[in-house]
C-alpha cells in the first residue's frame, strides 16, 4: 500500500494478477478488508517489537469475503494465537461463530443486551 503524491490517490500491488499496480478503488468489499486486515497485522507486529503488546483486536469485515479467504483469514488469525497473543473478533458471520471456540456471545432483547460467555 502506497500514497502517489503526483495522482493523489493510494494504490497496492496486486501480486495475484502479475504484480499489477492497482489503485484502491478498483479493489472489492473482500480486497479491502483483507488489504486492511493485512495492514492492521503488520502494524501490530512493528507495535510488539519495542513493546510487550499481546494483543490484536479485530471489528467486522468478515462478510465481504468469499468461502475460500474468510476460511485463509481465520487460519492466519488462528496462528497469530500462538504463545500468549490475544487475538479478539467481533463478528456475526456463521462460519466465525463456529470455528471460534472461546466466545462472548452478545444478545439484545427487550430488556437490553446481554452477554454470555462460552467456553470448549
């Protein structure tokens, strides 16, 4: 991901299709959440490296992928779980309230929201 001062736009490298310069607007609803999932991933890695942050937090997007890269999505952030890093996922999509094993599960009723938590 880059800024082209001269065109005013940001544009990423699209090494799927031939290492093709792209500019962020032609990307679909899945590309940008996983060139933002990517980003955000990275960013954290460069954060944990002067500091002791185990974290890595996580809001929506999930429903713009297809089967195949929500399925990439969750084993990349299955693996960043390794050791002690915490990773958190607030989401709505099916496939995620089953894969995902521990959970707080968030309801909202007449009487306000509610919330639960679910353990293996």
């Amino acid at each position: 991901l880059w800024y082209d001062e001269g065109e005013g736009e940001f544009f990423v490298r699209d090494f799927l299709s031939g290492n093709e310069r792209r500019g962020v607007r032609t990307l679909s609803g899945g590309e940008t959440f996983l060139a933002s999932l990517s980003l955000a991933i990275a960013i954290s890695g460069m954060l944990s490296k002067d500091k002791n942050y185990e974290f890595f937090f996580i809001d929506e997007g999930f429903g713009t992928l297809d089967d195949g890269a929500l399925s990439s999505a969750y084993e990349a952030l299955e693996k960043l779980t390794d050791g002690d890093r915490l990773v958190v996922i607030i989401s709505h999509v099916a496939y995620l309230k089953e894969k995902i094993e521990k959970k707080i599960l968030v309801t909202k009723d007449a009487h306000g929201a509610h919330a639960e938590l679910l353990l293996p």
